[in-house]
C-alpha cells in the first residue's frame, strides 16, 4: 500500500498548529493559505502596533513589516504590551520583531527602523499587500493614505485616544473612500490632541489594533465584510461600538479621483502644519524678562513661600505638584473674571509676583499672556520647561509622566 | 411661535468636552436643515467658546477639518450634507477624528 493515500490542502505542521483557524467557516484552509501568501506592513509599533503584529504572527501571516524609528520607554509598557521591561531604550520595530519570530518561527520579519516620509515611503510599501496605519500623528496618515493609493494598496487605519478608539478600511474596492475622501483637509494643529497630552487606556488600543488585525485577516482571506466603507466608533467608557456608512469614493479627491492632482507624496509637514510625531513643540510667547528656570524659581521659593498657579488638568495635578501650587486650568484662566482669580489664588492689592507652572511649558506661557491682561498689578512669570524640566534639573524624585 | 421637533444631539472622539453633555435631547425649530444644526448647536449647546475651532469654522457655515456629522448613524456625505432636512426623532452625531495610536 502506497504510503501516502489522502489528499492535503495544507501541511501536515500548519494544519497542527492553524488547526482552530481552519475550522472556522469562511477562513478555513484557503484564509490560511492566502494569509501565509500575504506581506503585511505595520507602520507604527506602539499601542495599535503590537496587539496587530502579534495577532497577525500569530494567526501565520506571511511576511511582517514594522516601521518605527522610535524607542521603548517606561511610559509605553501599559499600553504597548508587546514590550517588556529589560526592552526599555531598545528599537521598538526590532523589538516587536523579535517578539512575533519568537512566537511564530515561520513569519518573516522585516524591520524599518526609520522615520517614515516621503522620500522613503513608496520604496518601503511596494513590497507590501496591505498596509496598517497604527501611527499617532495626522501628517504621518495622510503620508500613508496617499501612497496606499499610489500603490492601490488596501489601508486599515485604527485611531485611538482616551476612551475611544475609530477603526476603518481605506482604499479597497471601486467605490471605497480614501482618508483624503472624507477628509480634504487637515485639522487646525492647535485643535489636535495626540495620547502624550490626552492619554490613552491601554484595552481602547488593545482592542482597535485587535481589529485591525481581524480587517487584515479579513482582507486576505478576500472576504467582502470587511469595514472598507465603513467606520467603527469605539466608546470604551460607555461600553457601546457602532458602525455607520460612509460617503462613497470622491471623483474629486486629490489623490483617488477622477483626475488626481496628487501623483507622488508631497510634503506632509507642511501640508497639516504640524510635525510627523507626537512629540510636544516647545512654544516661545514671553520675554525673557517673564520667564524664570527651574534652578531660579528653587532659590526664590526657597527664600520665601511664592503663589504658584497650576495650569494643568485636576488629573495630572493629582499626580503630583508643588506645596504651594493652587490648581487654576488654562481654562480656567481663560473664563473667570479677575476678582474670581484673585480669590482662587489668594493674592491681594499688596501682591506683586506669581509664577505658573505647567507639565512641559506650553500652557503656562499661554496663561500668562492671558493673566497679565486681567490682573496687571501682579508680574506673572512662567516656569521655563514646567515640571518636566523640574524633575530632570531640581528633584529627580518627583514623578514625571 | 414656529413648531419645533424633537431631537437628539450627540458628540463623540473629543466634541464632548465642549459641550455640557455628550448626548443631548433638545428642540429644533421644524424644518431645519444641517447647517441651521450647526449654528443651533453653537448659539445653544458649545460651552468651551475658546475650543470652538475644534468643531465648526469660524461662522459656523460648516464643520472644522476632521470632524464628521452623522443623521441616524449614516455619513451626511451620503445624504444632502449641510441641506439634508432634520426630521422630528432624528439623532445627529458630531464625531472628531482620533489621531492618536
């Protein structure tokens, strides 16, 4: 007897190990063979990147592309999940990288430690099937929203902040929108909060890059339920998800219609007028003569006890503060009168100096500027570099966030 | 006295923080289109005047860049847009694009 007498669809170690994904209807062993056939690119290793590069090693995807030029930090493990403590300070796209090899040997892994932008970008996606934007910034989506079309590369956007978290699929199928479809222009920089300013719960990315992953499978499986069309809002905190429908395809988009006017990447930095990163800007607006150092503010609150108004939100001021801080928000600056100021921070006529702080030295500076305009008996001065600065340079004890 | 309908007014992904509730029932005059939504929605219901740029342009003719509205949960892109007519139960959502990740 002949010894091999069955036909296979899939090998005997794939069936073993894929075994729970083949018996699923609609995946099943042609899902397993087209995902093994498919290249994925992940752009953006942090709280999306690693549930959609772990599922999506895991699940047996091919070939694994991670772009990232950024590094492990402390302040990344409650959220980016695929890191681990002894990985703080080393390359995030390796490291990710490492992780999915290490749970599934026979994914390729391929690592783009650069800063993604349009020099590069067209180079790096060519090689890839479908692209996951998993980044934090809006030059760097609407970067990759213009080359998956250049490409006619089928885009899964995930977004996430504080509680929410939106997911959808861009440019896949004739009449699917792009990102530049439903949004010709950028948002106003200042009108913009990115997860360093807003934050960001670690199971809201957890589960929009989960889905990710899940449109991904979806997509190489070439199963038409996929969210191209469509945008899935995420409401963490009252536990509700809904899905609407979406505008069709823009004959008049830049970059997917008609006639585009968009045929190579432009710049993105200057297009949206904000950088491509999350990093916080460091504002100028004061004269230097309204501004003090972390090291002059310690003397001067050493000699005496100063007012210190705190411009930051009651959260982060429950994190920690100075003694002598009176939490006033910028708002708050912005909408009480000055007799109510002057109550909240307990100054008099006889008052002559106030320092306001804040987390990095943006905010205060901006509550200056508007203080001064309402109480211009008093010499506000702002605290260069806020807390932050305060821990690095003053007390490497007090906790930064 | 012109009629007025019923109507539900929600806010979703950072629109909620400049209004005094995400959801919101209130009474529009009948016959209102979108865009008499939007100036509703900023002689009424915007608390956060300073962040008002984070939701509609500056004469609240339409919505800021990165901001979607919703009638009955479907894109008013596929609708009239800013002259879909609102119906008395309808509910409108403004949702501001997340960017973060």
């Amino acid at each position: 007897m002949e010894n091999k007498d069955w036909v296979a669809g899939i090998s005997k170690s794939d069936a073993g190990r894929y075994s729970r994904q083949l018996l699923v209807d609609d995946f099943g062993v042609s899902g397993q063979k087209n995902l093994k056939n498919t290249a994925v690119l992940i752009v953006g290793a942090g709280g999306l990147g690693c549930p959609v590069a772990t599922y999506l090693g895991a699940a047996g995807v091919g070939t694994l592309g991670i772009v990232d030029y950024d590094r492990i930090s402390l302040d990344n493990l409650h959220r980016q999940v695929a890191y681990k403590e002894d990985q703080v300070g080393q390359s995030k796209s390796q490291g990710l990288a490492d992780n999915v090899k290490l749970q599934n040997s026979g994914v390729t892994t391929v690592v783009h430690n650069v800063s993604l932008d349009s020099s590069n970008a067209m180079e790096i996606f060519k090689n890839y099937d479908i692209v996951c934007d998993c980044t934090d910034n809006v030059a760097t989506r609407y970067l990759i929203n213009d080359v998956c079309v250049l490409l006619n590369i089928p885009l899964v956007s995930g977004s996430a902040l504080r509680w929410d978290g939106q997911l959808s699929v861009y440019h896949y199928g004739p009449d699917c929108p792009c990102y530049r479809c439903l949004f010709p222009s950028p948002p106003d920089p200042s009108s913009v909060t990115n997860c360093n300013e807003g934050g960001v719960l670690g199971p809201i990315v957890g589960t929009i890059g989960s889905m990710q992953a899940l449109e991904v499978m979806k997509i190489a499986a070439k199963l038409s339920t996929t969210l191209a069309g469509k945008l899935l809002l995420f409401d963490g905190r009252e536990g509700k998800s809904r899905t609407i429908r979406l505008r069709k395809r823009d004959p008049k988009c830049a970059v997917c219609g008609d006639e585009p006017s968009i045929t190579a990447p432009i710049d993105y930095v200057l297009f949206c007028g904000a950088g491509a990163h999350d990093k916080i800007e460091n504002l100028k607006l004061l004269e230097p003569s309204d501004r003090v150092n972390v090291h002059e503010y310690q003397e001067i609150r050493t000699a005496r006890k100063q007012f210190l108004l705190d411009t930051r939100p009651p959260v982060e001021f429950e994190i920690a503060h100075l003694p002598e801080a009176i939490n006033i928000t910028l708002n708050e600056c912005r909408s009480l009168r000055a007799d109510e100021l002057s109550s909240r921070l307990g100054v008099d006529s006889q008052t002559s100096d106030v320092y306001v702080i804040c987390h990095r030295g943006n905010d205060s500076q901006r509550a200056v500027v508007l203080l001064r305009e309402k109480l211009g008996s008093i010499h506000f001065r702002d605290i260069i570099g806020g807390y932050e600065e305060w821990a690095l340079k003053v007390n490497d004890e007090f906790p930064l966030y | 006295m012109a009629s007025t309908i019923p109507v539900t007014i929600d806010f979703s992904g950072g629109a909620e923080f400049l209004v005094k509730a995400k959801v919101q029932k209130v009474q529009i005059p009948e016959d209102s289109t979108l865009r008499d939504v939007l100036k509703f929605v900023r002689d009424n219901l915007v608390t956060d005047v300073h962040r008002m740029n984070m939701l509609l342009n500056e004469d609240a003719s339409e919505v800021a860049h990165g901001v979607i509205t919703l009638i009955n949960d479907t894109d008013t892109g596929l609708l009239s847009e800013y002259d879909t007519t609102i119906e008395a139960g309808d509910t409108i959502t403004f949702v501001s694009t997340l960017h973060g990740g």
